[in-house]
C-alpha cells in the first residue's frame, strides 16, 4: 500500500517552522507495511495546493495533507478540496457544534473566524478533533481516500491515530517493514561501529543498519528489514538481531544500550526506580534544573521524586545542601569535592535513597586554562558510598544547552548503571 | 540566486529522524537573498544520490547535501559525489591530520573507520569540520558549487556558517525577501487575527502575514515580504508593519508580544532582570524544574538565578519552603494558599528580590473532578506582595510535557509583566 504526504505553509519553505509532520506519519505508516513514495512541500497559495492534490500518483492508496485548516486568511485547504473536487463549501453543521461546545467547555468566545472552520466542502466528511477547533476533511476520488489535517503537531499526531490508523489498518497489505533502534550512550560512533561490524555483515542480506550520532549524548543504531516480509519473519529477525547486536555490545561496552526506539534515558530509569522502589533527590549546579525536569517527565514520577535543589549561587550550596564554605574556597565550586558534598547533602536533606548531584562550566563565558568550558563533575551517593564521575570534556566545544543535555544525559545514566548493579 | 537541498539518509523517509537541517538552512539563506528552489529528500542508496545530484537544475547556483558523510558502511556521499564527477577517492592528507588533532585532543583512539572520513574525491576541495571529526567537501560542476556537509545539525549549521554563507555572501543578488515573526502568548489564534484583520488588509499587497499557533504556548504572527527588494526597503517595510501590529495587539492585550523571531520567553525574562538587576528563585511542583532550566539556558544567568527547589512532595513543600502542613492538609497542595506560601517560601530562603512557584495537576492520572489534571497555580512574590494566577484549564487534554511547558511559559510571562510594569 502506497501514501504520499501533502505539507503545506510558506513557513516550511522559508524554515521558519520544521516539519515534523511527515516523519510522524512515516513513523507510524511503517509498522503498517505502508509505504510513503513522495513528501511534497508547498506554500499557502491556493493553485499550489490545488496543484499538488492534482499530481498524486493514482496508485497512491491514502493521501495526508498538513496544514491550512486555521481560521485566518492564510489558511487555503478548504477551498483548495472544494475546487479540486469541483464543488462548494458548506457550513456543517456537526462541525459547528463541536467548534462551539469547545469553546463553550473553555469558557472562551467564539468568534466569526472559528466559524469558517465548520466550512467542508460538499460531498466531504469532517473529522472530529479532540485536541483544538479546526475539524479535519476526508474525501475519496477515483481510488485514493484523502485525509487533510492540522499543521499543528499534536493535533496532526491525534487525528492519525484516531482517523487515518484504523481506517489503514484494515485496508493494508499483509507484508510489513518492520525496524528497532538500539539506543547507546558512552561509546564514540566510529568505535561502535569497529566493534560490530562482524555482526553488521552476517545480516547484510536481511537488514539495513544504520549508526545515527546523536551530538554529545550517544549514537543510536537503527535495524530495518531491507524489504517487505510477513509480520512473524519479520518481528521474529528483528528481534534476532537486536539480541546479537546488545551481546556484543554488551561484551566490551556493558549496559551501554539504554533503551528502544523512542524510549528516553529518563524513562529507562524511571522503570528502574518503580522496580527498585529507590527514592531520588537531585542537587544541580551546571544542568540548571533539567535533570529534576527529565525525572519529572514520566507519569508517576511522584514515587520516586521527592525533591529537587537547583544550587546556582555558593551561599544556595552552603545553605541547602550544607557543602562546608572551606570546601568551596579550597577546590572552587566546580570540583569533585563539592559535587561529592552536593550529592551526599541532598541525599540527606530529602532522606532520600539516592541523591545525584552535577557542578560544571556550561560556557560560553567562565571557563579558565585549569577548569575549561565543558568540564563538569557528576556525584551519586548512595547507601553503598559516594562516587564522582568526571566525562571526557568534548574535543569540540558546544553551546550551553548541548552541555546541560550531555551532561544531564550522564547523570541519568549513572544512576541506571547503579540500578542495574542492584 | 538560487538554491537546493538534498537531504540524505533513510531515517528522514523512515520518519526516523526529522530533518531539520533544510529549515536552518532556507532560515539563513533568505535574508541573503537566496531562495530554495526544491528539497530533495533520498535514502541512503548510492544510485540515489547519484540521482539526485545528476537532476539538480543546471540554473541553480548552490547545492547543499546533508548527511552520509560518517565513518559507516552506510555512508556513502563521498562515493556517490566521485562517480557523479566522474573522478576517484583519494585520502586527502590535510584533512586526516584534523582527523587525527581532534582525537588526540579527545584522548581518543582513532579507528581505521575514521581514516575513511579523510577520503575526498579528486578535484574537490575538503571542508574543516569544528564539531566532529567528519570533514564537507566542495566542488564545482559547470555553474554549480555543491558544498556536502554533515548530517548531524549542529555539526551541519557550523559548517553552513563557516563555509557557505561567506561563500554566498560575496555571489547573492542585491534584493531580499525579508521576515520579522511576532511571539505572542495569552490570546488565542482566531481572536488575535480578529483584532488585527483590519491591519492585515491593509498590508496584503506588501507582506504575506501567517498565523502559527504554537499548543498551549502562544501564536507567533510571521510578516514576510511577498516579493523580493532592495534590503533598505524590505527592512523598512517590516519595521512599519511590526510596530502597526504591536501597537494594535497591545491596545487590547498589553505586553502580548513577547519576543522576536528565534527569541525565547526566558531570554525576554533574562534581559528583564539584567536590566533591573533583580535576583529571582523558583519553587517548582508539577513543573518539576523546568522552569529553572529555562532560566539557566541564558549565557550569564548566574548574575539572577539563585537558587530553585523542586518540591515534589509535601514534606519538601513544608521543609524547604516552609509551607505550613495545616495549609497543605486544609486547602490541600494543589491550591492558591500553597502557591503562595511556596512563592514567598523560596523568596524568603534565596533571599531574593522574586520568588515565583507552580503547582498543579500535570496528569495523566491523579485528577479529581474538584481538581482535574491540566489545573495550575503560578504564584509570584515580590516587593509588592503576592500574587495568584490560576490559568485556564484548556478545553482538550495536553499530555504532560505540554503541561509543564504551558505552565512553565504562563509563569515566565507573569514575571516578564511583573518586570516590565516597574
């Protein structure tokens, strides 16, 4: 089964906004067995759009048009459908009423504008929108079914999984591309890469393999089946090669694969932690804060989280996490003296389990010949003892939220690495 | 002058990776004058790139590649750019001793992979690489100069930096598309283009104005040139219709428009407290550090960020910020009584001029119809007392990422106003 994706807004063209939409939709269409054979970016005008609805491919089974549904001027895709299709629009009314209980729900005033979104071209269905007023459009003509949805992504991503899923699931052939990515962390790609490589080439008949570096926090490795193969064979040579592949990972790198396809860092601990029933505070000079964050992210984190210290200034290191003012004047506040002292402090100030600590340069300004932009010292106290990790200062420098990502990335990481020797 | 882009790689078709890179490059290219003619997307199959480089217009002045440029089997632009000039790969030496530099600045061992990377094609010139250790490569071909860079966008918009815009600096034509985005939060799409459909007509021969709504963060209203001119008069026309727009959206919602173009709610916040130098600590519950992570990505935020507690659980609350249990059990934590005792809690433990806290209902689980998820309260303690915003819920579930952002920009934006109005 075929599909093709329509993007349309100027703001794609100029790259003011990034288009995320179409890889969602490839994302999801894969597992499918459906094929994406063409993304097609356009601008707002109408005989662009109009243009674009023409040239799809008549083999084309399924159509995904983004973008263009808002209320203001610049949005065309509704009277691009009703031109294309030849006919007019008209206001309908079920669209209107679940425009205006939305707004009646927000206790916000509709106005003229939201109106014209209730407009679908005649002959058309509306698609209902859980997440924001513009309903979506659906169509066939000759064999392909259209579905035109929001630029916005959220509201893209829900009416996929509500509309376009269960209408292709029951329409897609038998034959899937089936994938996993193996995420890493702690290893550079190019000796990744050195040490597989045996394995790569057993399986260069069946998969295509590919490294992506992610910058300073790790390199997934995606396996694809390289062609289309009945669901059973390929989930079951799927699942082979992963197994080979984090084995001998696993050999020279231990715990160095993190997690699965989409699966984040702060997701792999949290599972621990549930598991574990471990309590966490965090103590954070250079991350700022984001460590707390990412912990925070996954649902239920109120188990394991108790709290959270961002100790920007000395006196919030001496007073909240009772780091001794000798210590900071004798090593400075970036040393592993002082995140020994942080994590240890927070540790006991929250009475929790764990407490992880990290105090660094994030640059661009404050660096200095013997403590440089990039450098940062991770602590993690525990009831087995303290330990202060000290990374590689990168070869390259990096900007200050790419060094609060990496860094944080290696906190996290720390305390999997613990969970998993438990 | 024009441009294309060739995007490489099968995570991009996959839905594997977003490709961003073609947005960051057309970003940099308009305000030079050049304009993006097609984008390209190929997987990783060297017939195909050979493909794509064979079809790019012989009236396109700049070609950029992205990706397959890494040290793996699956790299393969270095390959494909030596068959489409018709010439052989030869290891180039300049660019191995950067190769080499880089790891040994790195402590690391260099593998036979990365030798591979040192590989140009006859002819063609190498590319110094700042962030990685993958050189470009640049060539010509009858009036075209192809510029291969990296995959990876940090690495790709340094090159794009370095290399291609002083190369396309001294060659673009003199007439420029030019664009000035308006950040605007706390007003809803169709009633902001409400407000401002009368100034929009009276544009609409110069400038195409799009609305883009950002979920639960804001709209940013984006004026672009809608032909080409000389820079003075494309700049001055922007100027006119940014202050027309501001001066009408401030009329009915002051202080709306909070930032510009690429410009963040905490970098407007950090210039606010530059510029007043007030200190400023936060007390953190459902946003669960986010906040102090925003306010520490700005270069130099030591000057006004103290200190941040995530208070997670209610014995934090009472400990760290001194919020008093009977409180907590009375009103319970998610309530306009605990806010503001966490607000003024942080102020008074930081010893600074604003204390500002959230809590609330991140979800998914854990609402009640008195207190459902998505519920918030963002307190504010300053010199002129406390103040409690309880924003609306909005009308559609967000997950709970969203939440945090919405929430962490509704506190952002109380204390940006809090810091304008003195």
């Amino acid at each position: 089964m075929n599909a093709e994706i329509i993007i349309i807004g100027d703001e794609i063209l100029l790259g003011l906004v990034t288009d995320t939409n179409s890889a969602f939709i490839a994302r999801t269409f894969a597992p499918l067995g459906i094929a994406i054979r063409r993304i097609t970016k356009v601008g707002d005008k109408i005989e662009d759009i109009i243009g674009a609805l023409q040239q799809v491919s008549p083999d084309s089974e399924i159509v995904i048009t983004s973008g263009g549904l808002g209320p203001t001027h610049d949005d065309k895709t509704r009277e691009a459908v009703a031109a294309f299709l030849g006919t007019s629009l008209q206001t309908n009314s079920a669209a209107l009423d679940e425009i205006k209980s939305a707004y009646a729900r927000a206790k916000r005033t509709m106005t003229d504008a939201n109106a014209v979104q209730a407009l679908i071209p005649t002959g058309a269905d509306y698609l209902s929108n859980q997440l924001g007023t513009a309903p979506g459009i659906k169509f066939h003509k000759n064999q392909t079914t259209f579905f035109c949805l929001q630029g916005v992504p959220k509201e893209l991503e829900s009416m996929v999984k509500h509309h376009v899923v269960p209408f292709v699931s029951n329409k897609a052939g038998k034959e899937i591309i089936a994938y996993r990515t193996l995420r890493a962390t702690g290893i550079p790609e190019s000796a990744l890469y050195e040490h597989v490589k045996e394995i790569i080439k057993n399986f260069s008949d069946q998969l295509d393999i590919a490294f992506l570096p992610k910058l300073a926090v790790g390199v997934d490795v995606r396996l694809t089946t390289s062609k289309r193969m009945l669901p059973e064979t390929a989930h079951a040579l799927i699942e082979d090669a992963q197994t080979k592949f984090i084995n001998k990972i696993h050999e020279k790198y231990p715990a160095a694969v993190y997690a699965f396809d989409d699966d984040t860092m702060e997701n792999a601990v949290a599972q621990l932690l549930f598991k574990t029933k471990l309590t966490i505070a965090t103590a954070e000079s250079c991350t700022g804060g984001l460590i707390a964050h990412r912990l925070t992210n996954v649902s239920g984190s109120s188990a394991y989280f108790m709290q959270g210290v961002t100790a920007y200034s000395n006196a919030s290191k001496m007073q909240l996490l009772n780091v001794p003012e000798e210590l900071i004047r004798q090593h400075g506040a970036v040393s592993e003296e002082v995140a020994k002292a942080m994590a240890e402090g927070v540790r006991k100030l929250a009475g929790t389990d764990i407490g992880v600590s990290t105090t660094g340069i994030a640059g661009p300004t404050g660096g200095t010949s013997e403590k440089p932009v990039g450098l940062v010292y991770i602590g993690l106290a525990t009831k087995k003892g303290t330990q202060v990790i000290k990374p590689l200062i990168l070869p390259f420098p990096t900007d200050r939220v790419t060094f609060k990502e990496r860094s944080s990335q290696m906190a996290l990481n720390e305390i999997r690495k613990f969970l998993i020797s438990l």
